[in-house]
C-alpha cells in the first residue's frame, strides 16, 4: 500500500500523511480520506471513505464530495521527532475541545525544529510554537480569514522565498489577511558577492519585496532528535517597497526571517 500512494502521490505531486483523531483509540468502521488542493486559488478539500487499508489507494483519485471547512493538521510523529508528539498532542487536544470535526493529528509534515508544527487547510499554512492556551484563538482566526503572523512560517504551497517574502511583507504592510499578498513573479540573481537575491512582486495589496538568501550555522541541535549543531536557511530583507510606504516616503524595517524547512522547502507552485 505505501509504494502505491508513493507512486500516486509522485505522478499528484502530493504529500500523503496519514491522520487520527486526538486521544482516540481506532475503531471499526469505515475511516475517512481527505484529499486537499492548498494551491493560490484553487483551494479545496474533497472527502469520501474507505473500508480497509488496502482500499485507500483505489480511492485517492475518486471524486469525492465537498468538505465545508477548514482541517487542522498536529503533528505529533512522535517516532520522528519526540518534540513533535510532546507538544503536539497538548496542542490537538485544546483544539479538538473547542472543534472535534476539524482537527486531526497527523504523521510528520517537516519543520521539527518548530514543533508543535501545524498546518491550516485548505490553505496550506504551517504554523509554529503554538501552546494549548492560545491555538484555539490562533485557528478561530483562521476561520474568520485572518492570520497571526507571529506563528505562522510559511503557506506550504510556495517556494521559500516567496514565504519570507510574504512575512516581511505582512509585518510592513499589516496585511494579515489569509488570501493578501498573493505572488504575481518571483526572480532570482546571483548578486556580485556571491550571493542569492530574491526579488518578489506581491499584490492585494501591492508590495515588492528583495531578499538576500543565507544560510547561518545554529550552533545547537535544530530539532529533539538531532545529534549536532544544524544549518539554517534565513532569507534577509533588503528592501520592502508598497504603497502605504510610499505615500508616506518612509523606509521599510529590515529584518530577517527563517522559513519552514522540508515540505516547505520541496514546494511547487504547481503542487496541490
């Protein structure tokens, strides 16, 4: 069964994880499959169920019916990361007290070092350092189509550098809205010492946004199961241009920013 949903999720260019119900042990019955588009746009959840395990991938190309609503997705892989289930299941459970319908938890999505990680469907966004006594407003916000900008590292379904881009943006522009500052290009250069530019145009509202990409040594394990000192991306803001800015004829703060590393950094735009 797992070669299968491998090899479908190669030709979707999809994430398969597996998800339960928080502090729930398994019963009979049939069990329920999800299948999320999180790209810009094309958001969308589709549902349906299954009776066996060796059913699901004869299922995952079916068509399904409309899910209302969003999905919340803990991670608590605590197999992959100790971090990831110690944090996480606190976290699922203060949030499935307050919405049982919409949360689930769920096998390893990346980003251990910023455990407990969830991700907000159908959008795709990833959030970090969440604690039990403030998630339940964090999501409730998501709800209502507004974003915290303080946990959230990054929409899954964007390069990274678009992710900082939109961090940085967001914290010059106040735009915290969960469809703002939507990509219309990116390009990338090779500055003259040698380093990696991003120049990013955003709209709703408009901003244009360049980076300087690098990667700084941690000096401590990243995660809980790391052994050495890690690596980290961390994309610096040179220049944030948009309209508010420049109708006041103010400079834009830089700063710096740490994106959510592995499903986010093997993202696509294209990718649902």
């Amino acid at each position: 069964m797992a070669a299968e949903l491998a090899d479908w999720a190669a030709r979707a260019r999809a994430r398969v994880v597996l998800v339960r119900r928080p502090g729930r042990a398994r019963t009979g019955g049939p069990r329920r499959w999800f299948r999320v588009d999180a790209r810009p746009g094309r958001e969308a959840v589709l549902t349906g169920t299954y009776a066996t395990e060796s059913r699901l991938p004869a299922v995952v190309d079916a068509p399904g019916e409309p899910y209302d609503g969003p999905l919340v997705l803990v991670c608590t892989h605590g197999r992959h990361d100790t971090c990831c289930a110690v944090r996480g299941r606190p976290v699922a459970a203060a949030l499935a007290a307050e919405d049982p319908e919409a949360v689930w938890e769920t096998t390893h999505v990346g980003g251990c070092r910023f455990a407990p990680a969830v991700v907000l469907l159908p959008h795709g966004y990833v959030l970090a350092g969440l604690d039990p006594a403030d998630a339940p407003a964090v999501v409730e916000g998501y709800r209502r189509g507004r974003l915290e900008p303080r946990v959230v590292r990054g929409r899954s379904a964007l390069p990274p550098a678009v992710q900082a881009a939109q961090h940085h943006a967001r914290m010059a522009t106040g735009a915290f809205g969960v469809d703002d500052l939507r990509l219309v290009h990116v390009t990338r250069d090779r500055g003259p010492d040698g380093g990696t530019d991003w120049h990013v145009e955003l709209a709703d509202p408009d901003c244009s946004v360049l980076l300087r990409e690098r990667f700084v040594d941690t000096g401590r394990p990243l995660t809980c199961a790391a052994a050495h000192s890690g690596r980290m991306r961390v994309f610096d803001a040179r220049k944030i241009g948009h309209e508010e800015q420049e109708r006041a004829g103010a400079e834009a703060d830089a700063g710096a920013i740490a994106v959510q590393g592995n499903a986010s950094n093997r993202a696509d735009p294209d990718r649902p």
